[in-house]
C-alpha cells in the first residue's frame, strides 16, 4: 500500500458560474484523481445547480449568505480528505493533467509547508510567477499567491487557518509568516503551471480599501514590538504615496484608516513573530528566493 500523500482541490466561489465550469474541468482531469470541493459562497447565477448536473463527483457545500472566501477556504480545508490542500480561485484552471502530481513530489522534507505553484494571469501580463530558479536545489520565499498553491492540511489546520479578521485580501502573508514562526516553508515550485483568467467581475475600490487596511493589519498583529511604529509609519507613507501614483488616493487614505480602526479592534488577536522569524521574512521578501539549507539556522 503507498504511503504517498493524498490531494483534495478546493475552490471557494460566487457568481462565476462560466468561469468555474473550467476550473472544475481541469482539476477533475488531473492524473492523481485528487478530491474536488467547491464551497458556493451564497451564489444566485445557478452556480450550485451546474455543479451538481455537470460534475456529480465534486463535493458541493453552498452557504445561504456570502460569508466570504477566507471564511470558505477555511471550511473546504477542515472538510477535506487529502493530506495536501490544493487552492485555486475559481477563475483559474491546472494548465496540464500533471499539475497535482508533480506538485506533491516537491514536498519532499516535512520543513516544506506549502507549495507556491508556478502561475500566470493569463488576461494581464502573461508573466510566469513562482516558479524556482534554480530546480537543483530547495528555495523558500516570503509568501504564495491564493490562487496557485498547495499545503500540508494539518499544518494548516495546526495553526488555525486563515485569520477571519481579514476578510478580504492579505491572508496568505498572514498564514506564512505565522507558518515560518512555526519552523515550516514556502517552497518555490517548478511544476507545470496554473492559469489565471483573472475576472472581469473585480471590485477595484474594494480591492483599494482592503489591500491597505489588511497591509496595516498584517504588520499590527505579526510584527515584534521592537520594530512596529516604525513599519506602521513607512507602511503608511508609502501607502499613501502608492495612492497619489495611481490617482486613487482617497482610496488608499480610508483603507489605512480602516486598517488603524482593524488593529484597535482586534487587538487582542496580536501574536507577534519571534524577532528571528520577522528578519528571516524580510529577508525572503527582499530576496524572493532563497536556499532552504541558509534559512535553517534562524529559526529553532
């Protein structure tokens, strides 16, 4: 009997019917035959009916009301089966049968946590993202994208998930700098990739608000108190200045202001990172990939 690890696909989605018809596709074509969960986060497009008429092998769970898809992620992964949780959006598709297998095999020492899956967004840039370097050795980076990753479901679950507190936005930096507290990984990937037909149906003003108030979340709750003002002070300036750049200012304005409101809120919640794990991510987000052996030593 094989030991290997086992994969569940899980997919939180809304009103993306179309969209999601080919993500289901191309994860029920995968050559491991991975568990398929879709969460339906209150859809009224007949997203729930084309599931269960077109894929009758896919686990369906629908809720009544958005709750939202951190919410929903959290709940695909405590009702999975497979050891490894696959997560694309719902407007994402495995570019080959592969893709799940190949990245199972790169959890290759219990240290790797996650898995960031090479990507590109295929309606944007075109650019392949994730992808290592250099596949003759292990690389680790600061963080994956929500649409392109797999990871361990007891670590997932051991460190208690996406924090809710988000909502919208941010949460995987969040989980990786906590899953780095814990001695575990992101590694660079170098399978096949994922596609990404980023959808038109994105809400920009929302995306603004969020992004800046869960950047100032983020560093409240993660960082140490030795290094806090200052990086809520440049993470404000620049927040700031990114707002004027792209002529959305008030925009990004209100959403620190949310993200100052946030961190008051959910003070309680603060856990910051040992200061060995904060320099060790700010050396992975600087250096964006580096060798897993070099990272040993700074954390216990």
């Amino acid at each position: 009997m094989s030991d290997a690890p086992t994969a569940s696909v899980v997919i939180a989605t809304r009103n993306r019917c179309k969209e999601l018809r080919i993500a289901l596709h191309s994860a029920l074509l995968q050559s491991s035959h991975p568990e398929v969960i879709v969460i339906d986060d209150g859809s009224d497009d007949g997203t729930a009916e084309m599931v269960r008429t077109a894929f009758p092998l896919v686990k369906l769970v629908c809720h009544d009301r958005p709750t939202g898809y951190i919410v929903a992620r959290n709940e695909g992964a405590k009702i999975a089966q497979g050891s490894i949780i696959f997560s694309i959006d719902d407007d994402a598709a495995f570019s080959t049968t592969d893709v799940v297998s190949q990245t199972i095999q790169e959890f290759a020492t219990d240290k790797i946590g996650a898995v960031a899956i090479p990507y590109i967004d295929v309606n944007r840039d075109g650019i392949e993202r994730q992808r290592t370097p250099d596949s003759k050795c292990i690389l680790v980076a600061d963080r994956y994208i929500g649409t392109a990753h797999a990871i361990r479901r007891q670590i997932f679950l051991g460190i208690g998930g996406y924090r809710e507190q988000f909502f919208h936005q941010g949460e995987e930096s969040d989980f990786c700098i906590r899953m780095l507290d814990a001695g575990y990984f992101v590694r660079l990937g170098n399978s096949d990739r994922i596609d990404h037909f980023e959808s038109p149906k994105r809400d920009t003003k929302r995306m603004d608000l969020y992004g800046r108030r869960n950047d100032i979340l983020f560093v409240f709750l993660n960082v140490p108190l030795r290094y806090l003002p200052l990086h809520l002070l440049s993470l404000t300036i620049k927040g700031i200045l990114f707002g004027v750049r792209v002529r959305r200012p008030f925009h990004m304005i209100r959403g620190l202001v949310m993200g100052y409101a946030a961190a008051i809120r959910y003070r309680r919640s603060r856990a910051p990172v040992s200061i060995a794990t904060y320099k060790l991510y700010r050396r992975l987000r600087v250096s964006q990939a580096v060798p897993l052996e070099d990272c040993r030593q700074f954390l216990p």
